[in-house]
C-alpha cells in the first residue's frame, strides 16, 4: 500500500490521453500523489505518436503498457480523474465512492485522428500541450 493518495487517471483506452496526464501528473504532483492509469475498455499498446510527443518532452512510455481498471486495488484511489466522455459514461462504480474526488477534464482523442502521419503527429502535440498546463495548474 502506498503512503501517498492514489490519484488515477481514466480513459477508454489507456494508450494516449491518460498515459499523456499521467506523466504530467507524476511530473507535477508525484511528490503528493501515488499517480496511477488505467482505461475502461483495454488497449493493446500505448498509441506509438503517444511515445513519440512524450519523449519530445523527456518521458520515456515506450516499455509502458496499457492497464485495465480491474487491475487497480480497491480504496487505492481518492482522486480520480477522467480525460474523455467515453469513460466518463462508463466510469466503474468502484470509483465514485463517497470520499473519491472526481473531474472529469474530456480532451479530444488522438487515436482517432485522421490524416498523414505528420498530421497525426501534430494532433497529438496540441493535445499533449493541452493536457499539460491543466495539470500544471491543478498542482499548483
């Protein structure tokens, strides 16, 4: 059991949004809070652009894999943080306790983004980049 409270960030599919808010969260915050993620329906992997635009910003997912909420102990989260719609709709009661914390912060989903790889990447970057100041602000 960690000393920290747990705060898990939840998404569909664990390979983009919530891997990106994660590590923004562990960044910002892991001295407060024992930071975990998970998704609702599992991903295969973590989105490959995923890697990519965190490593531009010095975080290394590329051994990382996607976890299903199941495997997350019950009463290990107090804040829990839900980074898109589908999830929120679907969110396990298990997380909405009476003491469990709940925001719910939708982003648009870089998975499903169309278009050439650099167009990709580039939806990829602007939502990393939106995620990451509204971390950095709740921290503070």
């Amino acid at each position: 059991m960690n000393d920290k409270p747990g705060l898990l960030v939840l998404c569909t599919g664990n390979s983009a949004r919530s891997q990106m808010a994660a590590s923004f969260f562990r960044h910002y915050a892991g001295d407060r809070f024992h930071v975990l993620s998970a998704d609702t329906e599992p991903a295969e992997r973590v989105h490959p652009l995923t890697v990519e635009v965190m490593r531009e910003k010095g975080v290394d997912l590329s051994t990382t894999e996607p976890v299903d909420y199941r495997d997350i102990e019950d009463g290990a989260v107090q804040i829990l943080v839900i980074v898109c719609d589908g999830a929120s709709k679907s969110c396990p009661a298990a997380f909405l306790g009476d003491d469990t914390e709940r925001l719910l912060w939708p982003f648009d989903d870089p998975a499903a983004l169309e278009g050439s790889t650099e167009e990709k990447l580039t939806g990829f970057r602007r939502i990393r980049d939106e995620i990451e100041p509204k971390i950095r602000d709740w921290a503070a």
